[in-house]
C-alpha cells in the first residue's frame, strides 16, 4: 500500500540507530507516521524540523502498520526564524497541539489549512503574528468541539463590550454582565472580538491564559495529557 500527501512536519523519536519514527501532518491522510531512515544525514535533519511543509510517500502492507516514509523539502518555514526564539517556540507549541489533539490519520482540511497559513505568519514579517496565533488555538479548540462562545453576552445578551469569558461556560460576558462575580472571570481581550483592536503584551498574555484554560480544562486534562512544555514556554516569554 502507497500514498502521497503535502504535509507539516510535527516532530520526530529516534527509533534505532539508523531511524527515526517521523510524524507529519498530511493533508489527505491527517495525522500520520511512519518511519525514515538516514538519520545520520543533516540535509535530512534540515528538513524534518517542526513547522517545515514537505512531501512524503508513505509505504506499508497494512494501512494500520508504522510504514515507511519517503520524504521531499517543500518550504523550510523553520529556517527562516532560526535567531527569533519567541518564533521557534510558536512553531513548536503548534506543532505539538496538533499533535497531541487531532486524531491520527483522520484529515482535517480546515486545521490543516489553517495551520499552514499561521505558520506561514510565524516565518513572516507580520507583526501581527501572535495575535492570529491565538485566534489559530481558538479555531482548534472548535474543531476538535470544545469551542467558546463569544458573540454575546450570557448574562445581558448585549454584542458589545465583551470584557470576559466563564470559565464554566466559556461564554463572553460584559462588565454589567459580571457584576460582584467579575474576579472569577477570565479576562477576555478586545483583540479577539474585533481584529483592528490594539494590544500590548498584558493583552496576549490574556490571550494565551484564556486558550491555555479552556485547552487544558476541555481536552488535555479530561484526556490525562501533558499540556505542551513549548506552550508554557510561550506564555512565559510574554508574561516578562
């Protein structure tokens, strides 16, 4: 059985001392491994990096066995952000997300394609780029069905001034909306309900302790999954 597929690299495990087991990201086959030999190759290290788009061909017996991959350099994203730590660490937190939440070999062209373009933004000149990073984790929680609800308020109904979400709903609320229970609220950033909004760091910091809470209270801990290392990382750099 063969197949040939565009995909994301999402990161690799030495297997033996010739081979890696190798788990990319596949437009038509979802998330998917498979083992590549030549490691001891640095034109083969280059391109298997977290976040590089490639082309691979996988061979096996049996669809349910590991296989083998065949791999090709599309676009080394990685490379291009070598000396931007906060970059490289986005790369690896997406990266790893989808990992640990898209179910294996089933396609998701949405988060496929989305992922595609935020890494694109990571590698980019856009300064923008961690903003759309949030708004990406966002999207992924709704398609992996623990979505939040930010187009009114659950407690008013009211489409504007959105300030905060429930923790226990994931619902936005408005200040009035909140009143003496305002503390027990997570901060909901204006940059998230209306894209224009300006921000500063205390913003993404918001922005990424809201993402983290719902990831971890919707999916990773009711699955007894490790939230990433990378994904803390990234907020720490934004909490300085």
């Amino acid at each position: 059985m063969r197949w040939e597929s565009e995909g994301i690299v999402l990161g690799f495990n030495l297997h033996n001392e010739k081979s890696y087991i190798l788990e990319v990201f596949t437009k038509e086959h979802g998330r998917h491994k498979g083992l590549i030999r030549g490691i001891h190759s640095k034109n083969l290290r280059s391109i298997i990096e977290p976040g590089n788009e490639v082309k691979v061909l996988w061979s096996g017996r049996l669809e349910t066995h590991l296989g083998n991959f065949t791999i090709e350099p599309i676009k080394a994203w990685s490379s291009l952000i070598l000396n931007q730590k906060d970059k490289l660490i986005a790369l690896s937190s997406l990266c790893s997300l989808v990992s640990l939440a898209m179910a294996e070999k089933q396609p998701n062209d949405l988060i496929y394609y989305n992922s595609r373009e935020m890494i694109k933004k990571i590698s980019s000149n856009d300064t923008d780029w961690i903003k759309e990073y949030i708004n990406w984790e966002l999207e992924l929680l709704s398609e992996i069905g623990y979505g939040i609800d930010l187009s009114k308020c659950a407690v008013t109904s009211r489409r504007d001034e959105l300030i905060y979400v429930s923790p226990t709903s994931g619902r936005a609320v408005t200040l009035e909306g909140a009143g003496s229970y305002k503390d027990r609220l997570i901060k909901l950033p204006k940059f998230i309900v209306s894209k224009d909004s300006e921000c500063d760091n205390n913003d993404i910091s918001n922005g990424l302790e809201l993402t983290e809470y719902f990831l971890r209270k919707r999916f990773f801990e009711p699955n007894n999954l490790n939230f990433p290392q990378s994904r803390n990382r990234l907020k720490e750099i934004f909490n300085k």
